[in-house]
C-alpha cells in the first residue's frame, strides 16, 4: 500500500505557513535553550537581586524536577500546538511506501526500528513522525505507543528535556531501546547520530550508516523490522559554523562530540536565529525489512542485515530524490 503525500491529500500543505503564531511556536520548541541560558546570564548579572535570586532559583528546579509518565494534560496540548504549528510552519509532509505492512506487523506485535535520516543540524523532521504517532486521529492505536530515541544530552538540560519528552522522544540507550521494542513498541532513532553531523558538506547528502551495527543487531535480538526513512529539505532549514579545520584539527572536533554528545557547531535560521528556516521537508518511509530473531546474531548475520538497510536506504534516496528538487544532488553514505 503506497499513501499518498500529506501535501497530496491536502493543498494547502503544499507551502508553508509564516504566521506570527507559527514562529512563536518554532521559537517555544527550538528557541528555549537560548531564552534559558540568556534569562540565566542575565540573572547573575543582577545577583544578588531577589528577582535574579529566584530567577536561577526556578531553573536549578526545572533543571532538578525529573520527567514523570504520564505526562500532564498541559504539557502534550503544548506539544499538539508545536507539532501541528510545524507542519504547518515548513510544511512537514510524510509519505509511506507500504504503510499497510507496517500497521499489520504492529497489530500482531511486532516492533520496527525506523531510522530516519539524515540527522542534518538537528532532525526537525521527528516531529513528522510525532504527528502521525500521536496527534493524527486516523492512525490505529497499535503504533501510538511508539517513541523516539534522541541524544541524552536534551535531557539534562533545564525545560528542554520535558519539552522533548512531551513531544514523542526519550534518552536513547541500548537498554531504553530494548525495553521499548522487547515491550512491542515501535522506536524512531538517527543512526548517523552526532558523528553524522562532523560529515555534512553543502550541497551533498551525507549520511553514517556504514559502521552503525548497534541498531541492526538490536533489532534482530528482538525481532524488530528495519524501516528506513529519508527526510527531503531537511538540510537547507539551517546555516552552521562547526569547529574543524583549519582552526583545529578534525580529530579534536571528534573528541569533543563523543565527550559532550553533541557537535561543536554553531547553527542559525530565520533573521540568525534558532527559528529555523521555512523550506518544505518530505520523508518518504521505505518498506520494512524483515529479520529473524536471534539472541546471539552472528557479525555476518548483522554485517547482512545492515547491507540490507544501507541499500534500501540509497534506493529510497534515488527514486524520490527528483521529484522533491534534489535531482542534481548526491546522496553520499559512510
């Protein structure tokens, strides 16, 4: 079964929408790192003020408060507003190649892993995946319970880590990961990840995948299909800056990712900002690939499995990269 785009199905998400609503919105779910370390730099300026006193007061709270299930009622309509303010913000479509193979193995128990890539500045196109998961009424309640796997960086840091975990995702982890999928749950994750990020190029799609066995063999010791996913558009929603050569050398930026989990880049949108800029993203979702449970996969077995994956991956870029403006682009994998 092959579903038609969203922007198919409806005209109007065929551009985006720029309201003064949708950038406040874009600016609540990507801006509130910035709002955060500003009011905090401005509070110890003002120190030892009682204003400024309880401004640090309330973000060594948030910083402290741990995020608890189930989520209060106000903050997922927080993270309705934000979804559904993005889809319409770029716009944010989705198209799957056999949704119905995905929905009948969920139905019977069966997880997927989705790996979506590539990962770019940040991977905005998970809120697509949000919508459809959780703030989409026709999806079936067998694939509602999924989540998404990010960084756990994001979740250290004041009001950002509630914000994330409303909006779909958690830490990930290899014991997060298996209990979401040994549960039946499907999970979304970037297998390029950080490393991906110290790879981009202008103009070309790079994406990590090469070496990435984690996921593969997860996924077979708990019988979990592979779905790969591409995101169209996703690299042209920010400019960035990222620490390498010449000012040092690329092995120090890679030091730097893997102790701090994140890449040393400095990103900006819209007017500079963190609102990133309004370009169409499309993910197309590829068909699952079967595995066969296995507690102890052979290296060959997963070596196998993520050829597999890799391929799918590539052939998914080359047949729908044309019709979404990267006809000219090259898809480069690692």
């Amino acid at each position: 079964m092959t579903a038609a785009p969203a922007s198919a199905r409806d005209p109007a998400l065929a551009t985006g929408s720029g309201s003064l609503y949708n950038h406040l919105m874009m600016f609540a779910w990507l801006g509130v790192v910035h709002a955060v370390v500003a009011l905090v730099a401005v509070a110890c300026y003002f120190l030892p003020h009682p204003v400024a006193t309880c401004a640090i007061a309330l973000v060594a709270l948030a910083a402290l408060t741990p995020v608890t299930t189930p989520h209060p009622a106000w903050g997922l309509a927080i993270a309705r507003a934000i979804t559904k303010a993005a889809v319409r913000y770029f716009p944010l479509t989705m198209e799957w190649e056999d949704e119905r193979a995905y929905l009948d193995a969920a139905a019977k128990g069966v997880p997927a892993v989705i790996g979506l890539e590539p990962h770019s500045v940040l991977p905005l196109s998970i809120v697509a995946f949000g919508n459809y998961f959780f703030f989409t009424e026709s999806t079936p309640e067998c694939v509602r319970n999924s989540r998404a796997l990010a960084t756990g960086t994001i979740f250290v840091i004041p009001v950002l880590k509630h914000l994330w975990s409303w909006l779909g995702m958690d830490a990930i982890s290899r014991r997060a990961m298996k209990t979401l999928l040994d549960d039946g749950r499907s999970v979304l994750i970037i297998p390029g990840g950080v490393a991906e990020c110290l790879q981009m190029r202008p103009g070309v799609e790079t994406i990590y995948l090469k070496k990435r066995f984690g996921f593969v063999k997860l996924a077979i010791q708990t019988g979990a299909s592979l779905v790969p996913a591409f995101t169209f558009g996703q690299t042209r929603s920010y400019s960035y800056w990222r620490l390498g050569p010449p000012l040092v050398p690329h092995v120090v930026a890679e030091v730097f990712a893997r102790a701090c989990r994140v890449a040393p880049m400095v990103f900006w949108g819209k007017w500079g900002s963190p609102i990133p800029n309004m370009v169409p993203m499309h993910t197309v979702v590829g068909k699952p690939i079967p595995v066969k449970k296995q507690s102890e996969p052979s290296n060959e077995y997963v070596q196998e499995k993520l050829n597999e994956f890799v391929a799918a991956m590539e052939s998914l870029y080359a047949r729908h990269k044309g019709k979404h403006g990267y006809a000219e682009s090259t898809l480069v994998v690692l």
